[in-house]
C-alpha cells in the first residue's frame, strides 16, 4: 500500500532546536542591552546551554553578570525568547526532502511548544507555502499535544488521507509514534545524534518502524521509493 501523506515534526526534524535556541539568547541580549546595556548575555547564555545543566538559564546567566533582576524582568526574557522572529533555516537534509516531496505527495506538520513560539517559527520557514496542513497542537491547548490523537486526526482530515496511508517522521520516540502507529499510520524516527533525544530507547510500542539518520535515507524506506524514482530524483 503507497503512502498519500508525509506529516514531519519541526523542532530536530526539520529545524535545529540549538540553532532556534541560539536566535532565541541573541535576541534576549539585544533586548537586555537596550534596557540595562548588559553585555555578554549572549555568551553567557550559550554557555549554559551547552552545559549538563540547562535549567533557569535566564536566572543563571544575569547572576553570572550581576545584573540585578526580579520575576519580571526574567518573566520579559522568557517573553521575549518566545516572541521572537526566529533566524532560522531548514536543515539541508529537510529542504533536499521537502523540495523532492513537494507536489508528489501531500505534505503536513505536526508541532507541540507554546503556539506564539511556534507559529512564530512556521512563519519564518514559510511552511504554509509548502504544506497542505500544519497542525499546531497548542491551539487544541496543552491537553492535546502529542501523543494525544487529537492532531494526528486533524492532520489526517485536512490532508483528506486516510490513517493507513500517512506517514510521520519525528525525532522524540517518548510522544512522536505512539499514537501514530496505533492509528495505522507509518512512522520514522530521525536520529541525528546530536538531538535531546538522540540514542534514546524506549518500549516497542513508543518506536518508530524505521530509525533513519538523515532524511536522504527516506528514499530508502520501501512505500517512499516510488516517490524518489521519478526522473532526476533519485539521485
């Protein structure tokens, strides 16, 4: 049976989440600077990120500056980190799969996080100018993020596809295939190494059917071959 739908997570699939972090910090030290004219926030905040410890890192990195601060200024930093226009890029291996995809197949997204962050994010790739549907779960409220089968249904509705012929590709085996798989859909996990969950294992049930390194290697599943094997995609 073929496939009438590739559905992609975003945050480590399409996008990386460090590169959406460092846009984030850049534009909390911007917006420090014009406020207090802290300097270095930037780095200080990279630096946190990078360690074993990632938690209150607004807090952690005012403290390392002496930069005094109360609730609501680290209630402005995590606004403003949110809100932001994001810089960010599609991963290579995305744009080569997306623009191989495109017109071949129906196309659709599926993405948890806080919806101004989000949608903020969709904006700046332009993805609805390359997708039928994007699903963003926080507009069905925290209660239906995933794994909740509530914008696995959506998706499948809007796409107008049926559960048995949609394929989903993330990167958290923890909420990412569960329910697709119980739904019927087909499921890849793309594994990049460097992502949270990367190595990760978990309970049959919570794996994909397909571990995939890179995107390229979508070609390599055997419901997307005919997908690849058109004239001048397969390379």
């Amino acid at each position: 049976m073929g496939i009438d739908a590739v559905i992609f997570d975003l945050d480590d699939t399409l996008i990386s989440e460090r590169e959406y972090a460092m846009s984030g910090f850049r534009a909390v030290g911007e917006w420090l600077k014009g406020r207090t004219g802290t300097e270095r926030f930037f780095e200080t905040a990279v630096a946190f990120y990078h360690s074993s410890d990632k938690s209150r890192i607004f807090n952690r990195s005012l403290d390392v500056l002496g930069v005094p601060y109360d609730d609501g200024v680290i209630a402005d930093c995590v606004a403003c980190y949110r809100e932001h226009r994001p810089d960010i890029q599609l991963l290579p291996d995305a744009e080569w799969a997306l623009s191989r995809l495109e017109g071949r197949v129906k196309l659709g997204l599926i993405t948890d996080g806080y919806l101004e962050t989000q949608e903020r994010k969709v904006q700046a790739l332009s993805l609805r100018d390359r997708m039928e549907a994007v699903i963003l779960t926080d507009l069905f409220g925290r209660d239906n993020w995933k794994p909740s089968p509530v914008p696995y249904e959506a998706v499948s509705h809007m796409l107008q596809a049926p559960h048995s012929r949609c394929l989903y590709i993330g990167d958290n085996p923890a909420k990412d295939f569960i329910t697709a798989n119980r739904l019927g859909w087909m499921t890849v996990h793309i594994d990049r190494g460097e992502g949270v969950y990367s190595g990760s294992r978990y309970t049959p049930d919570h794996e994909a059917h397909y571990r995939i390194a890179r995107l390229q290697e979508l070609r390599d599943i055997p419901v997307l071959r005919p997908l690849f094997r058109m004239e001048g995609l397969y390379a």
